[in-house]
C-alpha cells in the first residue's frame, strides 16, 4: 500500500482491479470520510472506449472498463447526462479526450 501525504494529492500506479483497489483504500485511507466531502475523494482512471458509455459491458467481455461499467454506476451517469442534456453527450472522445464524470458509485 502506498504512502499517502495529507498535504498534496497523491497518485499511484497499482496492479489489480481498480474497483476493489479504490474500495480498499477508501476503507484503509479515509476510514471516517464524509461523503460530501469532495477534497478526499479517489479519482480512478477509466480507459475508455471511445464510442459506447462503458465498453460492451453488457455481452460479458471482460476488460477493464467492462468491469467498472458492471461494479459502478458509471454508464448510468453517462447516459443521464446525455438524455437530460444532449450537449452533454461525448461521444465520440476525441483520441486526444477524455470525460470527467464525478460521482460514480462502486
């Protein structure tokens, strides 16, 4: 388990799932964090398919954005964003893009 410094954020690079991963250190890191508290919350990186919110995730395959698609409610805010604001649809992600989507639950 990394080291973290209460002072800058901290970033890094672990093998696993990042799901259980960002779920054992919510537990070991921020024991008694408030949920609204958005100063500590984990940021976990999704490489992203580039055209469809959450990969195939819903024909079993079994990549990295699939599973967090399955574990999260990340295509579920995808695609709220795009049905209550069409502007907010961002897809296709341009090669050089990428989505911020706060908020996710695991």
């Amino acid at each position: 388990m990394p080291r973290f410094d209460d002072t800058y954020p901290s970033i890094a690079i672990v093998e696993g799932d990042s799901v259980d991963i960002a779920l054992e250190w919510e537990k070991e890191i921020m024991p008694n964090m408030d949920q609204n508290d958005l100063l500590n919350r984990l940021v976990v990186v999704n490489m992203a398919h580039d055209r469809k919110p959450g990969g195939e995730w819903e024909t079993g395959t079994l990549g990295h954005e699939e599973s967090f698609a399955r574990r999260s409610s990340l295509v579920l805010k995808l695609a709220w964003n795009k049905y209550v604001d069409p502007s907010q649809n961002h897809y296709p992600i341009p090669a050089l893009g990428g989505i911020y989507t706060p908020n996710v639950g695991m």
